[in-house]
C-alpha cells in the first residue's frame, strides 16, 4: 500500500506540471490526497465505484478507476483542465497504477528478504519466490547493520533506502532498532570495498544529521539462501561492538577477536572465571590510576621501561604497583601468561557488566 504522503507527493507534482486539480479518494469517496478542495465530487465516488465503467465524466471532471491487480482500490478525480481532463487524468491514473505496482513489488521483496533473514524460509522457497521476485540467486552479497542512537527506525530505514536501496541491493529493518542493509558487491575480496561501502553509510548518515551512527558487517555469501549467515555475523559484530569497541563507528565481524569468543561463552563460566582469577576481590576495587596503568602496560606489551616513560612515573613506582596487583589477585602481569589472563578477565568482567545492565 502506498502512504497518503506519497501519494500527496505524486499529485502535487503533476498539478505543477499540468496544470490540473487532483483528488485520490478511497471507494467510499473518503478523501486520501487531494491538490484542492474537491469535496463537492466526493458524493459521487461510491456510484462510480460501484459502476462497470473504468472511467466517467461527473460534472465536467473525469473519473478514473485505479487498481491493485484486479481489487480496486483508488478512485482518482481530475478537474480544471477543460478538455484535457481526460487525456491528463488518464495519464495520471496510469502513474498511481504502476506506483502501485512498484510499491506492491518492493513489499513483497522486502517481505521475502525478512523471512530469509530470519530463516522462516524452507530452500525450495527461497529459490522459488527469489526467481518469481527477480531476485538474483548466485551473487556476491554482504550484510550491513545500521545502528543510531539518536534516529527513529522509521526515519533511519527511509534514509537508508534514500541513500543505499538501489539496484540489486536491499534495505529493510525486522526490529524498531537496526536497519539491515544486503550490498551486492563487486569482489567479495576486496576487504577495502566492504570497509569504503561502510564508511559511505557512515558519512552519508551524519550529513543527514544522524547521530550516534554505528555500522556492522558480517563476511560476504555467494547465494542468496546464505544471506541470514552474514546478518547473523553483522548482528553479532553488533552486539560485541557495544561492549569491547564502544569507541568504534565501524565494526567488521572479522575483526572481533577474543570479545567474539567471550561473547559466547555461558554466563555461569563467566562469572567462575571472574572469582577464580579476583577471588574475594570486587574488579570495581581497582582504583583509575591501577587501571590506566595496567593498560599502558598491555598498550606497551609489558615493557616497564616504556610504560614508565608514558606514565611518567619511576620505573621502580610502576614495579610497586605491578607487585600489589599481584598479591591481591596472584597473577604478575610482566609474565606474559599471567597477562593474558588478566586481559582476558578484565574483558569478561566488561561483558557481565554488559548483561547485568540489560537482565533488567
């Protein structure tokens, strides 16, 4: 179904181009667009609806049937025209037809690409409804994930249609938060494109006036029936993002490292983890000054002499703090092991975080 903005739209622009007055009306005669005041035709509608006629002339205005395959659903009135009512009223009711059409289309594309992303599609369907859709079926894709803290999914997913709905490409959203984004791609290889079609969304968002803009990607399929892999990994890529990459605009599932596996991980593991590396010891206990330091010193892989010199500090003051933190939790960052473990802990602590602040 067209929106009555739309179709608002479409008749004033061709009463610019025209000349002529235009009213859409459902069957009813219940006004839905109109270019004037065009109230005094309305009663005549149902009758005219209701008539075998395709077209009439109703007080020196022409009347035009517009369908939905074979359902009627339009009726469009053209006035103040003269004797060009007809010609331009016809013409008119043949851009609402094919509108409907092309809308029609869209939907039922953007209806199919929701099923596939969500996999309530058996793989006889998807082959079927993609051909009956014009849906190419072996191309490369790739599945981007458009996330604004401060837009409206309404607005966001009719920007990203604007800016990225073209072609063979589709733009379509199954929650009120993300806005999905299937790119056919040139070469699927080329990690440089997938990373410069990202950064575009990016900067195409924010000319728009767009905050908060956050883009995820997932790796690129060959087949249409794999699209829902590369949401899933760009839906991932997401959620992983919030947590470890908070400072990032661009997120590629590929580049998630250790936060995709601890993503993961089960929570009750999590949670033993964290007591067997910190025992009785709260995380939050590390004061800002021990925390910058200990990630200076990963910053720096464990170099002391550096990690001092960034610090400011003497060497012997950052040896202090390393020997604290190892009596209270056991582990002496400056053995690459025992780093690793803390890094991982720290990581997994940031993750809990995470899940505790949304449990609620």
């Amino acid at each position: 179904m067209i929106s009555n903005q739309i179709l608002q739209s479409t008749i004033d622009g061709l009463k610019s181009i025209t000349k002529a007055d235009f009213a859409v009306t459902d069957t009813e005669g219940r006004d839905v667009a109109s270019t004037a005041d065009l109230k005094r035709f309305y009663s005549a509608v149902p009758d005219f609806a209701n008539s075998p006629a395709e077209s009439q002339e109703v007080q020196g205005s022409q009347f035009f049937k517009v369908f939905d395959e074979s359902t009627l659903e339009y009726v469009l009135i053209c006035t103040g025209a003269g004797d060009e009512n007809y010609l331009i009223g016809k013409m008119a009711a043949f851009q609402l037809q094919n509108m409907l059409v092309a809308y029609k289309e869209r939907y039922d594309k953007d209806n199919f690409m929701k099923n596939l992303l969500l996999d309530n599609l058996l793989l006889v369907d998807i082959y079927s409804r993609s051909k009956k859709l014009h849906i190419q079926n072996e191309v490369p894709r790739i599945a981007y994930i458009v996330d604004a803290s401060e837009a409206s999914e309404q607005n966001l997913l009719e920007l990203a249609r604007t800016h990225f709905g073209n072609g063979q490409d589709f733009v379509t959203a199954i929650d009120e938060v993300n806005v999905i984004v299937i790119k056919e791609l040139q070469d699927p290889g080329n990690q440089k494109e997938i990373l410069s079609i990202a950064e575009r969304m990016v900067t195409e968002f924010e000319k728009d006036g767009v905050s908060g803009i956050r883009i995820s990607f997932g790796t690129p399929i060959r087949e249409v029936k794999e699209i829902s892999r590369s949401y899933k990994e760009a839906k991932m890529a997401l959620d992983v993002g919030k947590i470890f990459f908070e400072e990032k605009k661009i997120i590629p599932y590929g580049e998630l490292g250790i936060g995709r596996l601890i993503y993961q991980l089960p929570q009750p593991l999590c949670r033993m983890f964290i007591k067997e590396v910190f025992g009785e010891h709260d995380p939050e206990e590390f004061d800002e000054e021990t925390l910058t330091t200990i990630m200076k010193f990963f910053e720096n892989s464990l170099n002391v002499s550096e990690t001092s010199r960034q610090l400011f500090i003497h060497r012997n003051t950052l040896v202090y703090r390393l020997d604290k933190l190892q009596k209270m939790t056991g582990l002496d960052l400056r053995v690459f092991e025992d780093a690793i473990t803390f890094r991982i802990a720290l990581m997994v602590v940031r993750y809990m975080k995470y899940v505790d602040r949304f449990e609620f």
